[in-house]
C-alpha cells in the first residue's frame, strides 16, 4: 500500500506548480455568473493532471472524472467569488495572488479557490501513485454558489447521470472535518400604504411607519429562535430595506424588507414564515396591508443557461456515527496521526443542496480558515493547500475499502 509518506513526498514535487495554479485562478475574476475564464483555466489544469475526461456542462459547472469504478465519490468546490468591495480597503491587488511567506492571498483564495487547486492535485497524485481502486472520483468546480447555494448541485443531481454515493464539501474548515451547517432562506415582506402629499401626512398611510412597527419585531423574534446543540441558534435579520414613493415630498405608499433568516434543526421554512407572520400580528399590523413571501431565484449563469430555485436551503447533519464520518475521521489519523476536530461550518454550502434535499451523505474538509472568507485579507497557506490534497488523495481508498468491509 502507498505510504502516506509517498503521498506527500509526490505532492511537495508538484509545489511549485500548484503554486502557480492557485495564483492563477486568483488572477482570473471570476464572481457569481462571470467564472467562464476561471472554468476554462481549471479545466486545462484537470487535463495537464490527467484526468480521464473532463467536461463542462450545461450551467458551466466543469467535472474531471478519474476512474471507472462501482462506487461513486464526488469532491466539489465552488468557483465563484464574492466581488472585491471597495479596492480602498485591501492592502494589495485582490488579483495579484500576492505569495508572500509561504501564503497566498487575494479575492477566492480562502472561500474556496484552494479546495479546487488541491483536489486537482490530489487527483494527479492519484495517477502518479496508482491509487485508483473500484471506484469513480468526480471532482467539480461548480458556479454559481455565492449567488445560490445549492443551485449547481441541483442541476447535477436533477439532470446528469452523476449519482454520487458521497460528497466531500471542500470549503474553507481549518482542515477540521466538518459534518453540517444551518440552513437559510430568503424572506421578503412588503407592507402597503396609501400616498399623499407629504404637507398633510394624516391623509394617508405612511408604509414606512407601517414597517417600521414589523422590523421591531423581527428583531425580538431573533432572540427566541430555537438552540441547537450543534448547530446553534437559528437567526434572523432585515439586510435589506426599500420603499416607493411618488416623490420625496410625498408620503411612500410601498416598504420592502429583506430578511436572511438562518435556520437550524428543528426549523422549516413553513415554520419560519409562520414565525414572521406572528411578528406582524404583535406589531399590530393590519396582516391585509402585509405579503409575505419567499423569494426565489432565476439569474442566467455565465453559459445563459437558467435553474430557476425557490431561496430555501435546508438545514442538514451528518451523524457523528455515520460511516461516511467515520471514513473522513480515519483518513485524517492515516495523513496527519493524530485526531481531528469534528464540527460545522458556520456559513452555508453546497451541502443544502447535497444532502439537505437530496440526501447524499456529505462531509466537509478543505483548506483555509473561514474566518478569512469573503474579507480583504483572504489567504491560504500553501502547507494547507498540500495536506488537503494529501487527504482527497487517500479518502477514495478509505472510503472505498470500509464501504466493502
């Protein structure tokens, strides 16, 4: 059997130029329905690495396969990023992939460029070492995900053939294993007014005030949300707020809010909506001059293609006890002998889509740490970029091996 030594021997060969392909997917912009240039630059490097076939679909996903065997494993990472924010804050070109210290930085490099780079190296290791085994390893760089989390994989698992047995998420952990994360869904609640001019206020009905009374509630509806053990409180807040007027001296007869309500166990989007509608009741609200709705999604990737999805993305767990936890737990005392820490991500991931809706057993491991995520001091060490491909490299075998114990 490959040492897990001969692993790492192979991969510190290929530093440099794993190196040279995160810098260059940082250089590549490349956020939400813009990633055609970071999937065409990915897919080189998949085909240089030796996949057996990589392929881009029809939303713009691109997937190297290695392998023909029974058991199916998918590894994925996404490959968009958040947008850059104002260029004042950063210290450096977010578009350098300044490397600096043994670290790389700009926009992508924790949330989730390096997962990519390290599972596209871990896959050449997988060739180079003859690691294949019975099994077919999927690795995805999937679109989309800042703007919708969940979205590609709904495509991939609606209308591909790809019916993986497992799924390893790839964003950001510490190199921890994480096994689940809360939900979230996004709420929209539009309150109705009648307009007047703004000289003689009491002839209308300010929409505005109106709202004003709901957004106090939503607000103390956030501090009786359920606890979980795990996963922890679940949360809302307004991130968003609107009106229409006819003119600034007229009183407005519409108001809008935006409410990203994070959901954990026990919490259903029927139960969420539920919950706000309560809260326009106890802010003495006329619940006729109130809709409440959930919002949905229908943006065109970068290939013009459409995935319409309502904005719900389940709460999901992965017991401790599960094998595909167990596996992830073994491969991690195997590559690095000694014992993880097993927890959940803080944000949300393609997972929603994975096992919240689908139910595919998910796990999560990747490099980088989240606190870095989506800030202008986005960075990943290049040792975590090595350890995780070390550990994508050996989990197929694992996992493989304990499935047809």
């Amino acid at each position: 059997m490959t040492t897990t030594a001969q692993i790492f021997d192979r991969l510190n060969e290929y530093e440099d130029e794993l190196i040279q392909f995160m810098r260059d997917l940082i250089r590549i912009p490349g956020i939400s329905c813009e990633e055609k240039e970071v999937v065409e630059r990915i897919a080189d490097e998949m085909t240089k690495c030796d996949f057996d076939e990589v392929k881009i679909d029809k939303m713009g996903n691109v997937i190297g396969k290695i392998g023909s065997g029974s058991t199916t494993i998918a590894m994925d990472a996404h490959i968009d990023t958040v947008d850059t924010g104002s260029l004042d804050e950063w210290e450096w070109d977010p578009f350098e992939g300044k490397f600096e210290d043994g670290v790389i930085y700009g926009r992508g490099a924790t949330d989730q460029l390096a997962g990519m780079a390290s599972m596209v190296y871990a896959g050449q290791v997988i060739n180079d070492l003859d690691l294949r085994d019975d099994y077919t390893l999927y690795i995805v760089g999937s679109v989309q995900e800042e703007d919708c989390d969940g979205l590609p994989w709904q495509y991939i698992l609606n209308e591909t053939e790809m019916d993986p047995d497992c799924v390893v998420i790839t964003e950001p952990t510490n190199l921890n294993i994480y096994r689940g994360q809360r939900g979230r869904m996004e709420i929209g609640v539009r309150a109705s007014g009648v307009s007047c001019h703004g000289s003689a206020p009491e002839r209308g009905e300010n929409a505005i005030y109106r709202m004003a009374k709901i957004v106090a509630e939503i607000e103390k509806l956030n501090e009786r949300l359920l606890v979980d053990d795990f996963l922890g409180k679940g949360t809302v807040t307004v991130s968003y707020i609107d009106c229409k007027t006819p003119s600034l001296c007229a009183v407005p007869d519409e108001a809008y809010i935006h409410l990203d309500r994070r959901l954990t166990a026990g919490e259903t989007k029927e139960s969420a909506v539920e919950e706000v509608r309560e809260a326009i009741e106890k802010a003495g609200v006329d619940t006729d001059k109130v809709e409440v709705e959930i919002l949905n999604y229908d943006t065109p990737s970068y290939t013009g293609f459409r995935y319409p999805t309502e904005k719900y993305y389940p709460v999901w767990v992965l017991p401790e006890e599960h094998e595909l936890c167990k596996k992830a737990v073994k491969t991690y005392r195997d590559v690095f002998d000694e014992e993880p820490l097993v927890d959940k991500w803080t944000f949300s991931t393609n997972g929603v889509a994975t096992m919240g809706m689908f139910e595919v057993p998910t796990i999560g491991f990747g490099p980088a740490n989240e606190v870095y995520a989506h800030t202008v001091n986005e960075q990943v060490a290049v040792d975590d970029l090595i350890k995780a491909a070390a550990w994508y490299a050996r989990f197929p075998e694992n996992y493989l091996n304990t499935t047809n114990s």
